[in-house]
C-alpha cells in the first residue's frame, strides 16, 4: 500500500467515528426519552434502564454505520479537493478512481463485519430487548396500560383506564367491559384502584374503589342491574405456558438468515399439499377453491417477509461498498470538507435510502415486487449513479465541450 493510500485511510477514520457518534446519537434522541420516563416516570431501576440502551444500540448501529461511512467519504474527498491536494495527486498520476483503492479495500472489510454484526448480534439483541420488556412488564404491571386507550391482554376485560401511576401501581378513572357468558357484558366504573402482580397465583390482582357495576339481565333484558362498591376486586389471570411461549418465540427481526431459511422451507411444505389440492380444482367447490388460494397467498406473504429480511441483512450492510462509490466523486465535485456540509448531503442521500427500503418492503410484502429487488433497488440506483460520477470525474471530461455550440 503506498503512502497515498495510508494517508487517505487515516484521513478517513476521525470523520467515520465522529459521524458515527453524531448520526447514533441523533437516532437515539427519540429512544432517550422513551428511556427518561421508564427511569423517572415508571421508576424502572437505572440498572435496566442501562439494559435497555445497550440492546437498542445494535439496531441504530446496523443504520448509522453505513451513514457515518458516506460522511467519512464526502468529508475527506471534499476536504482533499477543497485543498487542491486532490488535482496534486492526479498530477503524480493517481487518478480519482485509483484513489479509491484503500476507501474500497475498508469498506469491503466494513460490509463483511457489519453482516456477521446484524445477522448474529442484531437477532440476539432484539430477543433480549423483548424478553426484558416482558420483565419488566411483569414485574410493574400497570406498564401494560396506557392512559386512555382500551388494552385487551386479558382474556374476556377490555380496560380503560384515564391516568396511570406507574410508580405506586394506582390507577384512575377505570372503566372495564368484561365478557359475561351466555350473557350481556357487564361494565364496571370505578374512581380508583390498584394493580398488583401475585407471581405465586400466576394472577394479577386488580383492586377497585367507589365505583359501580352495570349489568343487564340476560333473561329479561328489560331488568337492568346497578350496584355500588367501596372496593372490588378482579384477579385477571395470566397462563405462565402462554407467557412462557411468548418469551421463546422469536419474531423476524430476532432471528438469523439462517433461522429464516428453515422457516421457509417449513412454510413451503405446507404450501406443497395446499397447491396439489387446488391443481385438481375439478372437485372442489368454489368456496373451496378461494379458501386454498387465501391460504396460499398469506403463507406466500409469511415466506416474503422472511425473505425480505434475509435480503435486509445483505443490502444494509452493502451500502458500506456503494457508499464509497457515490461519494468520492461528490465530496470531489462539491469541493466541501465541513462536517455539516458532509452530514446534510449524507442525511438527504440516506433519508432516500431508508425511504426506497421502507417502500420496497411494503411492495415486496404486498407480493408486487420481488424482495431481491426490493432490497437492493436502493443499492442498485445509488452505486449506478456513484459509477457514472467517478467515470465522469475519473475521465474529467468537460460536459460543456459535449454541448453543441448553437444550443448554448
């Protein structure tokens, strides 16, 4: 590696882990606050308040590194070129594209750790994060309500509650519909009460004071039931199996390619009967025929949003390598070195980025696009135009000389 390539390299790394904590940070403002109420509001320990902020960096890290990784580009050609270090170089014959040797041979290591990094780290960490949500669900339960929105966790209740104090478990403004077999629903009001977990009973114990039970009659529909309580209590059960169950399945963003692969393959085979069935369509009715299609397309959606996952894991991390290309010819062509300059034009670029995988997942899942291509039309697009920029810079032709005289 010559000296050039050494010097480019270091002259990389400074603006690459500086953007890094800057783009991390930013994209943790909305998860800090979210971390400040579970602290200060919810009184959750900072212990796994910490917990928390560990595990979701992983999944803000698989987005920012890319980022950091144009940042880096933009601000060292730009800076290079601003200096008129970039036209020196060129002079010594190394031309733009030889330049990117080093840049390229970085990112390539960068693509490859940043795969193994979300597919084996990223899977892990999301299961925890969930499972430790979970905890600490069970262990302050009011953390299942939200003010003023309907939760229907528990079988048979529908709970509304008006304020929620987490830090004592006392509720406020309740209002429950609960399901009545073989009758009407029964709807119970109350001013106050108190959510309490009893680990032992698999149960939580919900203790209501002043309030009143609504109740039809349900063989006289005509008779209407109310009664006033001081307290009343509902112990809501909880199936340890269900909740045991839920802690160890994992959802598409915990799980590895390889998980999602067996997935695939275990959804494919109960397609298999399913489409033999439906190519004999000569004795099946037509409801028949539609339920077969209908169970057809939502296990062919199931197997695309694996897929669109499995194809996430590449792209992503990939960007690293396209991210070179596209901006060495831009930070050469707008001649800016600053890190605000080299942040607002990766932000825009990336803003577009996250928003053709954000779309291309939704046609991939709605079976219009394929989710390779749904995956990587953004990769595709901006390593395109990040080819055509260097060729151009590399070749320094001037477009002017290409426009005919009489059309200027």
């Amino acid at each position: 590696m010559k000296i050039a390539d050494r010097y480019l390299l270091r002259e990389h790394l400074a603006p690459f882990f500086f953007a890094l904590a800057v783009t991390t940070f930013i994209l943790l403002m909305d998860k800090l606050f979210e971390l400040i109420d579970l602290l200060i509001g919810k009184r959750v320990t900072g212990l796994v308040v910490f917990k928390i902020f560990a595990l979701s960096l992983p999944s803000i890290l698989a987005l920012t590194v890319p980022m950091a990784v144009l940042v880096a580009v933009l601000m060292t050609f730009g800076r290079i070129s601003g200096d008129n270090e970039l036209t020196a170089l060129k002079s010594a014959g190394l031309p733009l594209a030889r330049l990117l040797l080093a840049p390229v041979l970085a990112s390539i290591i960068l693509t490859i750790g940043l795969y193994f990094f979300t597919d084996r780290v990223l899977p892990e960490a999301n299961h925890s994060l969930k499972n430790t949500f979970m905890a600490i669900s069970s262990a302050k339960p009011t953390l299942r309500l939200k003010e003023n929105t309907f939760v229907s966790d528990f079988t048979g209740y529908n709970i509304l509650v008006g304020k929620v104090d987490a830090g004592n478990s006392r509720l406020h403004k309740i209002t429950i519909y609960e399901s009545v077999p073989n009758g009407y629903p029964r709807t119970i009001i109350a001013d106050e009460g108190q959510l309490t977990m009893m680990s032992k009973q698999n149960v939580l114990r919900l203790e209501l004071w002043r309030g009143q039970i609504h109740e039809a009659d349900a063989s006289d529909p005509r008779t209407y039931h109310k009664m006033d309580f001081n307290t009343h209590v509902i112990n809501l059960p909880l199936d340890p199996a269900t909740v045991q169950t839920v802690r160890a399945q994992r959802g598409d963003r915990e799980m590895t390619s390889q998980m999602m692969r067996a997935q695939i393959a275990q959804i494919e085979q109960t397609i298999a009967p399913v489409k033999t069935q439906l190519a004999d369509s000569a004795r099946l009715s037509f409801w028949q025929k539609e339920q077969f299609k209908q169970d057809i397309h939502n296990k062919t959606s199931d197997i695309r949003r694996y897929q669109v996952e499995v194809q996430k894991k590449l792209a992503i991390p990939f960007a690293c390598l396209v991210f070179v290309f596209l901006g060495a010819p831009l930070g050469a062509l707008t001649r800016r070195g600053s890190m605000g300059a080299s942040i607002g034009l990766a932000l825009g670029f990336f803003v577009l980025y996250y928003l053709a995988l954000v779309g291309g997942e939704e046609l991939a899942d709605r079976q219009i696009m394929s989710p390779w291509l749904a995956m990587w039309a953004a990769n595709i697009i901006l390593g395109t135009c990040g080819s055509l920029l260097l060729l151009w810079q590399n070749s320094e032709i001037d477009l002017r000389k290409l426009i005919p005289k009489k059309a200027i």
